[in-house]
C-alpha cells in the first residue's frame, strides 16, 4: 500500500478555497456592522427581514442573503424562514456590536471596512515594496497625519483602538498587581481608557493620560463620561520631541509595534529614564509567540503594520526582554490578557 497516495487521496481544498475567500464572510460581517444591523436588533428583539430592509434602508434584492448569511455565520439567530422569518442577535453580537451599550467594540470594525479592508488589497505590493499602501499613496501624507487632521477621523480612531483595546486594559487592571504602585503614565493613551480601567479598579493609583494636543478633548470626554474626573488626569505629550511624565508605572497600549527598532529602543529608553528603581514599563500588544506559530492575529497585525507604515512591524516577547533588557531593565515578564494580546512587563 503506498501511504503517501493514501494520505494524498484524503487531502481536500475546503480549507484553501475557506481561507482563500474569507473575505466573503469578512465583508458581510464589516457591512452588518457598517448598516448597523445589530443595533437594530438591540434588546434580544426580533424582527422580520421587511422591517429590516425598511430600517436600514435596503434594496429587496440582497436581504435575505445577507440576513440568511449572518444567520449561518453565527452572528444572527433566526426564527421561520424567508418572509416568515425574525431575526435576533446572537449572544456575541447583542453584547459587542450594539452601539447602545458601553461594550460596544465596533468602532474598530468600522475603520476597519472604510479604511484597512481597502488597503490589504494591495498586500502583495506592501511585500513587493517594504511600503506602506495606505492613504499616503494618494495624498502623500502619513496615516497620522491624515488622521489628526479631521478631528471626525481621529474621534473613529480612537473609539476604533478603545473598542479593541478595552478588554485588554480592564484584564491588565485584574491580572498585573499595582499594589506597590502610586502613579501611572499611559503614554500615547488616546481616550484614556487604559488609565480608566486602573484607576476604577485601584484607588492608589493616580492616573495620567498623556497624548498629542488634538486627542485632549476625546480623552476629557471619555473620562468625564465615566466619572473619573477626580482621579484621572490628562497631559500634552509629543512622545518623539518630549520626554515622558515622571510615574512609577509607564504604559504603552498598542503604541510600541506602530515604529522601526530605532524608535522603538528610543521610547524604551524614554520610559527607563522615567521610572523610579522597581518602577514597571508594560506595553500591552498583540504579541507574537516566541517560535512565531500560534499567534496568527499577532503576524497579521505585523502585516498591517507593514501595509500602515511599512517599517513598523509586531514582536514577541523574546524581542521585547531583549530591547529591554538593553536599556537597562533588569526583568521581563509576559501576562496573557484577553484573546490574542498580551502585557510585556519590564522592571527597572
């Protein structure tokens, strides 16, 4: 018997043909979100594909293929079939994709259709070139610039990086122990939901969120919404010209992969030189495994890094103990957090 015809006559091409268009079951996920599908559907209501289609605005044509197709994602619930049918949210969607409710993660998905969705086009050029193939193409400015220029565009952005970071944060605030801590610096904190978070759970912490000028009102916004006026502050900070706030504790969330190893070693050292002896740098990220395997959201954020800024790129936490332990950190320790990221801890 020859083993290898065996093995070969039992091989098939769904899992090629499933990866290979993906972007099927992509793109009708980043659209219901796009149309707002599952907030019309909020409060476990259901309801018929007519009203529906009335309520989003849709043609007749495609709507129950594309409720039916959320069905069989497993993003919708369905009852009945056809014009007979009510529709509800999944228990997933209910909780993460209703804009109604604070753990709303959508922002995230919504940039990622209006903007990454397009870019990743252009994949096979970004690996051809080492360039980015984002908006810089078109108007000549980096993606920051283009961001900080409108503030509706930053004010995505940032509900973009808060929806997929907050899981994140609220679990660096459960597992990392602050106890020996009495002030922390977020640096690049965006909406300042990282500082949020500590401080909710650790009423010893004094908490600042430092970021550009133009992010200040997002982040006073945030903060004021969930009552923590009185225990977090915020800061101007230009992290390339300026060095960071003195604090027992400095964070990065989502900050350190977005640059080359130059800068990259240049704001570990500013976080160094910031600290007290035993203070902790954590960066909160998508860290890739060490043997670069299992992590598939971590290489992939690596490959967006490269469509996004070309140079930039994501690292494991091997990378990390050393690039740390270079500019004089004496420990690393790395704690999972929820899903796919990860808190790099380095102590001084």
């Amino acid at each position: 018997m020859n083993l290898s015809t065996e093995s070969e006559n039992q091989l098939t091409p769904s899992r090629i043909m499933e990866t290979g268009l993906a972007f099927f079951a992509s793109k009708t996920l980043l659209t219901a979100v796009k149309l707002g599908v599952f907030t019309a559907l909020s409060g476990n209501q259901s309801r018929s594909g007519n009203e529906l289609q009335k309520a989003l605005g849709l043609h007749e044509r495609g709507v129950y293929d594309f409720l039916d197709a959320l069905v069989s994602l497993g993003f919708l619930n369905r009852e009945g079939l056809l014009e007979t049918a009510k529709y509800s949210n999944a228990p997933e969607t209910e909780l993460f994709l209703d804009k109604n409710k604070p753990s709303y993660i959508g922002g995230f998905i919504e940039m990622a259709n209006d903007r990454l969705y397009r870019f990743w086009a252009d994949l096979d050029l970004a690996l051809l070139t080492g360039k980015p193939q984002n908006e810089i193409k078109s108007t000549g400015h980096s993606m920051f610039e283009e961001l900080y220029s409108e503030p509706a565009r930053l004010k995505q952005f940032m509900n973009a990086m808060s929806g997929i970071s907050t899981g994140n944060f609220v679990a660096l605030a459960q597992k990392f122990d602050f106890s020996a801590y009495s002030s922390l610096c977020d640096v690049g904190g965006a909406a300042a939901v990282l500082a949020v978070e500590v401080a909710k759970q650790h009423s010893n912490i004094s908490c600042i969120s430092a970021d550009l000028p133009q992010v200040e009102p997002i982040a006073k916004e945030y903060i004021a919404a969930r009552g923590m006026t009185d225990r977090v502050k915020t800061a101007n900070l230009d992290f390339f010209t300026d060095e960071f706030p003195k604090a027992d504790v400095i964070t990065m969330g989502m900050i350190l992969h977005d640059w080359d190893l130059p800068n990259k070693m240049m704001l570990i050292k500013k976080a160094y030189n910031a600290l007290p002896q035993g203070g902790a740098f954590i960066v909160v990220e998508a860290l890739i495994d060490d043997e670069r395997r299992e992590n598939t959201f971590g290489l992939m954020m690596s490959l967006n890094m490269l469509i996004e800024f070309g140079v930039a790129f994501d690292y494991t936490g091997a990378d990390f103990a050393r690039w740390t332990k270079e500019a004089g950190f004496r420990k690393v320790e790395v704690i999972p957090l929820a899903g796919p990221s990860s808190a790099a801890v380095a102590y001084k």
